[in-house]
C-alpha cells in the first residue's frame, strides 16, 4: 500500500476545511464525491520538502488513512513540483510518496469504478489500471460536497468539449481502420493523451499532474487506453468482420 502525499504551502486551515482547501488549490480531483471526506487526513508540518516553508501535509488512500504520521522526510521520500504552470506563477502544492511505496490503482480508486464497464490498461509502472468504457459511464450526478449543489454528470463536467473529443478521436479511427490494413495498435490520434487523463479521472483520485508525477503514461498506454475508453477494439472486430465477410464475397470458394 502506497499512499499518495500532497504537502500545502504556508496552509493552516483545520480539517473541517479541507474541501475548501482543495478546490482552492486545485485538487478536488482528490475527493471522492461517493464518499466525500474518506481516504483523507491533513495534518500541518513545520517544514515542507524544501525544508523551510511550513504548511500541511495532505495523505491521500483510498484502503485508508489510519496508522503512523507519514510526517515530511525528503531523505526516504520522492517529491516533485506538478507539471504544467499556473496562472498567478505560484506553487500551491507538490506531490510525492514514500521510497518504495509507489501508490498503486487500489491506493486511489475511487468507489463508483464498480458502477462501470471497465478494462485494464498496461501503464509504465508495470500494473493495469481500469480505464472506463465511456459509452457504459451512468449518467449520474454529482454534489459538490461542500454545498450539496449538482455540479454536473459525467462525460460531461462541466465541459462540453470533451464529448466533441471523444466523437472526434473515434471518427479518426474508425477512417483509419477503414482506409487501411494496419494494426489498430499502431494508431495515435491526436487528442488520445488528453482523453486518457479524463478516462483515468473517471476510476481514480487522479488528473494530469498526478498522472505525470506516477509518470504511467507511455505511447503504448495512451494508444491502448484511448481504443479502450471509446470502445475501438469493439469497432475493430466489427470492421475486420465487414473485411472478411468482403473476402468471402469476392473469393466464395
């Protein structure tokens, strides 16, 4: 079991205040909204991995957050800053576990994976993670936990484009596949990246930064989660079916 550590510069809030503290930040990926507050403990420390700004240290785990502080040790832990920049240049958080303890799929699943169709995906970590078939998702919709209020329903947070994606990322493949006698293991779309983040989103406390910092994407992984999230391998065998039932029509014997 691996848990996944978020440290909070210069945060004081009390734990009352965590969904606060996390949207503020950034991180309401890290709620679970079926099971808002479980898998999460704050707790403030004097120094952070730099070893002087003060803050807290946010431990992350969906099999649970009980047992011994963790506390911050850059000696026997890895830290990183998260990719990508933010709009005001600060740094509102970093991202690390313990040497050795690498969180795992089972660390940061969240609780409604089992009310999808799912299948796992190879990542550089050497482990399958779930990734969601999309068409299959409910449509539920979820609270934000803060408020109680409806924040919107999968596959649309919030964000339209991303249905636009999934549609497009598919129409590129289904020409593909139609066009050529490649592998279908061979394609890379482009938009495949971001859909594997969304998809991965879906079944995990994850989005792009932590995804980044586990450093579980490869082009393997990526193609592989793309075909599996909008359903292409079930697209492939019903074009290679259309392609043999073709042969057989202008070859009958």
């Amino acid at each position: 079991m691996g848990n996944l550590l978020v440290f909070l510069p210069h945060e004081t809030r009390p734990r009352d205040q965590l969904f606060d503290v996390l949207f503020e930040r950034g991180l309401e990926t890290l709620v679970d909204l079926d099971a808002p507050g479980d898998g999460l403990r704050l707790e403030h420390v004097e120094r952070g991995p730099d070893g002087r700004s003060p803050g807290s240290l946010l431990v992350v785990n969906s099999q649970g957050v009980d047992g011994p502080t963790p506390g911050v040790d850059p000696a026997s832990q890895t830290w990183r800053l998260p990719a990508g920049t933010f709009a005001d240049g600060a740094t509102p958080y970093m991202l690390g576990y313990n040497n050795g303890e690498r969180p795992t799929p089972t660390d940061l699943q969240r609780r409604g994976r089992w009310r999808m169709e799912t299948a796992g995906v190879l990542m550089a970590d050497g482990l399958f993670w779930q990734i969601p078939i999309i068409d299959t998702l409910p449509g539920v919709i979820f609270a934000d936990p803060r408020s109680g209020k409806p924040v919107g329903s999968w596959p649309a947070l919030g964000d339209r484009t991303l249905v636009n994606l999934m549609r497009e990322v598919r129409a590129e493949y289904e020409r593909r596949a139609t066009e050529t006698s490649d592998e279908f293991s061979d394609f890379y779309v482009p938009g495949s990246m971001t859909l594997c983040y969304e998809a991965l989103a879906r079944v995990y406390r994850v989005d792009f930064c932590i995804v980044e910092f586990l450093d579980l994407l490869t082009t393997s992984a990526i193609v592989n989660g793309t075909m599996t999230a909008l359903g292409i391998y079930k697209v492939a065998e019903r074009v290679r079916a259309e392609r043999f039932a073709r042969l057989c029509q202008t070859n009958p014997n």
